[in-house]
C-alpha cells in the first residue's frame, strides 16, 4: 500500500508541532527539548534546478520535506555553486547558494494543500567531487582535467547515466563528480535554531595518508601501492567532505551535526580504492568522536570533537551493516562499536514495498542513510518516510532512489 493516509499526515503534523517544545521529564531528567533531525539524498540536484521554482521533481521533493517538517536537515547530492560551475549564472559572485535557493524556492513555499512553508538557514562548504586532481587516479593511463558539458537532468524523470567521457573524468577528480561541485551537499537548520558559523570545522583537503593505519589501496598484482609517492601526498580522504557543524538550541544546548557523504563501495577494481576509501571516511567519524589526535581540520585546527559535546552522524554513508559491497563492514564493526555513538535507534519504513526490507532507506535494497546520534541524546522514535508524492505536476516514480530518514532526538538543557 503506497497511499498516504490522513490519520498518517495528522500523526506526523502533531509530532512535527510538538517539536522544540520543552518536554516532560523525569525526576532524575534535566528538562529537554525534542528536534526531528533528518537526512535526505535528493539525487543529482543541480544549480540550475533549483533555479527554476516550478522544477516538478525538485516540488515533489519538497513536498516530502514539508510533510517531514525536520529542524536540521542534511540534503546530499546537491550540487555546490561557485561562480563558472556549470548553471551558474555568470553574474553570480558567492559560493554556496543552493541549498539556500533550494530552501528558498521549494520549502519555504507550500507544496500541496495543508502543507505549511518551511524556513531555514542554510550552510554549504565546498565539494572534492568533480575537482581535478591532475593525477592519473584511475591508473588508466590518461590525466582528465576537462570536462565535457554536462547534459540537463530531465525535470519530469530521474537522472540519467553520465556519458563514458564524463566519467573518466569523474575517476580522476578528488571525488567522483562529472562536472565541479555535483554530488555536494547542503544543512538546512531551522531559522530558531543558530548555526555557529565561526566553529564549524571542515575536512575537505584532509590527506587520506594522515589516518593511521588507512586502508590505502594497492595493486593486487604488485602487491605496490597504488597511488604513487607524489599522489599520496595530495590524495584526500572525503570524496565530498566532512563537516562538524554545531548549532545551538534557544535552550542554549548544542548540537555538533557531524556531515558527510562517503563515496560507494563500487565502480572500481581489484584493488578496491572505493571500497577501502568508503570505510576509512566511516571510520573518520568513529575516531573523531573518541581519539582521533591525529585529525586536523581545514584550518589547521588539530584533534578531535570534545569529550562532551553532544553529536548527531548524518549523511547516506553507503554502506549497510548487513549487506553489500562493503570493506570490512565499517558500520557495524567501526561505528557502531565506537564510544558515545547510540546504535540502537533503527529507523523502519511503515510503507511496505515489495522487495525491500523495513530498514531499507534506498530503492537498491540497502540501509545506507543515518541518523545516529550520541548517547549523551535521547532517542524517542525514527523513520523511513517512504510515502510517495500527492503533487499532481509529478507524475514519476518516487523522486529519488533514497527515502528521507528522520529521527526525533531529545536534547538535555545545559547545567
């Protein structure tokens, strides 16, 4: 059964609406207030798409959202805009505008009757994907530096396969992407919540070589490394980036919202660059929590997240604790295990689709996106949102090849 019930919607509105109110607690509680937090792969999103307000799919997307009603939102594969990326107009002199347009176009507009707008403030930072490395990474014996025009996403359909010259191109970038900035990502932060700008950490150039004990790949013939001596100095870590986000509560609480979007375990070879790539970036979150010394940040800031700090890991990590491609499966093995991370929290779909299983979060039969959140937070209850779209103008098959993944998370109030 696909249809979205009214008693579903009115369950879900009078959740929504109980957010950010303080809570009942306990005796031996500390008051707290409860925010839905939810992370949502919105599939190849470009810059000129969410320029065009009546974009269907992109509405269609939206409607989910609005039915949602999250109070921090992580949206992946949402293209990154700086000025000369493609679908960028060329008078456009800031970076990092489309997940605010997005917010601004669609959600803060009603999608469908009933639905109310929804504000927020936006933070984008830049992307490894579709970035030239000026390195042969692929080893296929060709440097792609130039990349072909990219052909429109189709508004009425889901994207499409990028042509083989885009994806060479896209094998020898710092992060797979056919074109600069594609695959990005963007934090939508509700307006009474307070992104702390001038905290956020980012770790977009960290050295995969700086990790101890990395799995950096090798050739399986040679048993050599893969990447040269040169390139090992040079070759990052996070296919996208990851970002340590906090933002604070009007209870005065803080939040550090843990960002990233780690490259598939798949499309490589014998040597498993992705795979092995795909389980350090999982495993950049475990160390950064507990010891990770070893980590700097863009800015040259060294260590870890603070021994206190309250965190929420947010993001499609594929990979499945379960099932899959994945090297040494760093969900269960590495994340889950890790100090302070609450792995009991197991969103379901209450939409059931054949060949797909509760826990399943994309239409390939995995659980790939995540709301994981510390111990140190309370968890009430998660979902897979797997409702299709009412909207008439969208006549497709459900808008992206992930669900939305949502969870209401209890937040102490400082001492």
């Amino acid at each position: 059964m696909h249809t979205l019930t009214r008693r579903t919607v009115l369950t879900l509105c009078l959740l929504a609406c109980s957010l950010l109110i303080a809570s009942p607690a306990r005796a031996t509680d500390r008051p707290a207030t409860t925010i839905r937090v939810a992370t949502f792969n919105l599939l190849d999103v470009r810059s000129e798409d969410v320029r065009n307000p009546e974009h269907p799919r992109l509405r269609a997307l939206a409607e989910l959202i609005q039915r949602i009603r999250p109070n921090v939102l992580l949206l992946t594969e949402i293209a990154y805009d700086a000025p000369g990326y493609p679908g960028v107009p060329e008078s456009q002199t800031e970076s990092g505008q489309n997940a605010r347009l997005f917010a601004e176009n669609f959600l803060a507009r009603p999608q469908a009757p009933g639905l109310e707008p929804l504000s927020y403030h936006a933070f984008m930072a830049p992307s490894n994907t579709g970035i030239p490395s000026g390195f042969d990474l692929d080893r296929d014996g060709n440097v792609v530096t130039e990349f072909p025009e990219p052909a429109p996403t189709p508004p009425n359909e889901l994207p499409g396969r990028a042509s083989d010259e885009a994806i060479a191109y896209g094998n020898d970038a710092w992060g797979f992407g056919v074109f600069p900035g594609q695959y990005a990502m963007g934090l939508l932060v509700d307006t009474r919540l307070t992104i702390e700008t001038d905290r956020v950490r980012t770790f977009q150039l960290f050295p995969w070589d700086y990790m101890p004990g990395a799995f950096l790949p090798t050739d399986p013939e040679t048993n050599d490394p893969w990447f040269t001596d040169e390139e090992r100095d040079f070759v990052r870590l996070s296919s996208k980036s990851h970002w340590d986000v906090p933002v604070r509560l009007p209870s005065g609480a803080v939040v550090h919202f843990l960002c990233s979007h780690p490259t598939p375990p798949a499309f490589d070879g014998p040597e498993m660059r992705n795979r092995k790539r795909n389980h350090d970036e999982i495993r950049f979150w475990a160390d950064y929590v507990s010891s990770g010394a070893y980590i700097v940040d863009d800015r040259n800031r060294p260590g870890p997240l603070d021994d206190d700090a309250h965190f929420v890991i947010l993001g499609d990590l594929n990979a499945d604790p379960e099932k899959g491609n994945s090297y040494r499966d760093p969900i269960g093995r590495v994340l889950f295990t890790a100090p302070r991370v609450n792995s009991r929290l197991t969103p379901t779909g209450d939409v059931e689709i054949e060949g797909l299983a509760p826990t399943d979060t994309a239409m390939f039969r995995m659980r790939v996106d995540y709301v994981v959140p510390s111990t140190s937070l309370g968890a009430v209850r998660a979902g897979v949102w797997r409702h299709p779209p009412t909207l008439d103008a969208w006549q497709g098959p459900f808008p992206s090849d992930h669900f939305p993944v949502w969870a209401d998370l209890r937040i102490p109030r400082p001492n």
